[in-house]
C-alpha cells in the first residue's frame, strides 16, 4: 500500500526510531559483511546506522517511496539508494545482510513473506527485521474507534485499516527455523518518553494518521472530515496517554526482531 510518506514529520523523532535499529544491529553475528542492503530505508537513519556499524560495508538502501529516498539522498549524498518493492524484491547471492527496520508490518503474509526473504539469501548469510508489534495498543485501537464513530468514515475507511499483520514472536521462530542455521527472536517494549503537544498524534501523524487522512480528503468536504477526524481522534489519545506531571508523556511502544543466519 502506499503511504506517501513525509520525511520531515518521520524526522521528528529521530532518537526513539533509531534505537530499535541500534538494538537489532547489536545482535547480528556478522563481523564484516560486504554487502548490506537496508530493505524499506526510509530516510536513511537505519542505512546511517548501519554505515556507523560496518564502515568497510558496501550498504544500499531501497525503498518505494520516492519522497524518502530523496530525502535519504540529501543526507547522504555518496550514499546508494534505489527504489524497490519489498512485495517483490528479493536479494541475489552477493548480499551478506538484508536488514529491515519498521517496514515488513506494511505487508501482509508474514508466513510466506519472512521465510521468502531468508531462503533467497546465501548460506551464511544473515536477516535481520524489527517489525513494531503495537497493533493492540490504543494508538491503533483508538484510530479504529473513531473510524467506527461515524459511518462515512467507516465505509471510507474499512480498505486501509488492516487486520494486524504482525504475529507473535514464537511464529516467526516456527516460519523461520527450517531456514536458519541460527536464529533469535525476541520482542522489547520501550517506554518512549516524549515531550509537546499532542506527541503521540504527532506520532503517528507521518506514518498510521497519513493513510487515513489520505482517505478522508478524497470525500465530499474532505478537509472539513479530515479535520474532524483528527480532532476526534487526538481527544482519544489524550485520554489514553496523559500528560505527566512533568510535562512528558509516555508512549509505551512494542516492536518484534528476529536476527536469522541463512542455512
Ligand atoms: C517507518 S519507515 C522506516 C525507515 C527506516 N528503515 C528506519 O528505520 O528509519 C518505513 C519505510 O518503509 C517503506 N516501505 C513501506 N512499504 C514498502 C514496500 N513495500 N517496499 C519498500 N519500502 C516500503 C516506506 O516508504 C518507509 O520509508
């Protein structure tokens, strides 16, 4: 599906994105790879990552969004970006890394996507994804209940508020393992402090909030329901993650990784 994305709103919280990214290249047992490609790269803070990691690397970065690989280009001009579907793409024998960091849980079928990711690798050489795993948090929840809250919306909204995509960590240990001579699996909730208005509206304004917003303004009126929408919906989340006594709010966020060495 896609998002059109907004590099600078992604930007915003640069240190809490990147993390997760630091936390999976920390487990992955490869001590110079030469060729890492960084599968939905965005714009380039896990492909900068994973440079700061192995600097020797030859590291490419593919994405289908063409406002973020340009973004990923004004950063890092030398850099090597391409655009790819991850759908579609898959790596030929030269690549020893295929990293991908909160990008699979835009597609669907994890059963038979994550397993096609590792089987086209090498023997040796290594898949590591980080998939957020918060479909049941209220920033998701509460994004369904206000589509549900009127019906137009609802209609409107039904083809793009998907079923989660993402599974338990134990299933992608049972789709992985045939597959892998080693493999991790772990799943990690980080309590993201955050600070300003509104953060975790601003949040999800440049990744789950701009699919729906995308939606509503194609309907009659749409700036006026898109509006509303987001007014609806941030009361939401003002209720379900509070301002805090000193001012920050806390935005508990879970994510899935899996680190698997191709058999
Ligand atoms: C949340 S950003 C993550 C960017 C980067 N990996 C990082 O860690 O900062 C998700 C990225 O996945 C990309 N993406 C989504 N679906 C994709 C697909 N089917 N093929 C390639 N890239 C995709 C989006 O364009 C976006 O740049």
């Amino acid at each position: 599906m896609a998002t059109a994305w907004d590099p600078q709103q992604y930007l915003r919280f640069t240190d809490h994105r990147t993390r997760p990214a630091q936390d999976l290249i920390a487990r992955i047992p490869l001590q110079a790879p030469g060729q890492i490609i960084d599968l939905g790269c965005g714009p380039g803070l896990s492909t900068r990552a994973l440079k700061a990691r192995w600097p020797q690397a030859q590291v490419s970065g593919l994405d289908n969004d063409l406002a973020m690989l340009a973004s990923a280009r004004v950063s890092d001009p030398a850099g090597d970006y391409s655009p790819a579907d991850a759908g579609v793409w898959r790596p030929g024998p030269e690549v020893d890394l295929l990293f991908s960091n909160a990008v699979l849980h835009w597609l669907d079928n994890h059963a038979a996507l994550l397993p096609a990711l590792l089987r086209a690798l090498r023997p040796g050489a290594v898949l590591a994804v980080q998939v957020p795993g918060n479909h049941a948090a209220p920033s998701h929840t509460l994004l369904q209940e206000t589509a549900a809250s009127r019906s137009r919306w609802q209609a409107a909204l039904a083809p793009v508020l998907r079923p989660d995509p993402v599974a338990d960590p134990a299933d992608y240990h049972r789709w992985l393992a045939p597959f892998a001579s080693g493999l991790d699996v772990w799943e990690s909730t980080y309590i993201q402090v955050l600070t300003g208005e509104d953060p975790v509206l601003e949040w999800v304004r440049s990744t789950l909030l701009r699919v729906v917003q995308a939606v509503l303004l194609t309907l009659p009126d749409g700036a006026a329901e898109a509006a509303a929408f987001e007014a609806a919906y941030a009361a939401r989340l003002r209720g379900a993650y509070p301002r805090q006594a000193d001012g920050s709010t806390l935005f508990p966020f879970r994510r899935v990784f899996m680190v698997a060495v191709r058999c």
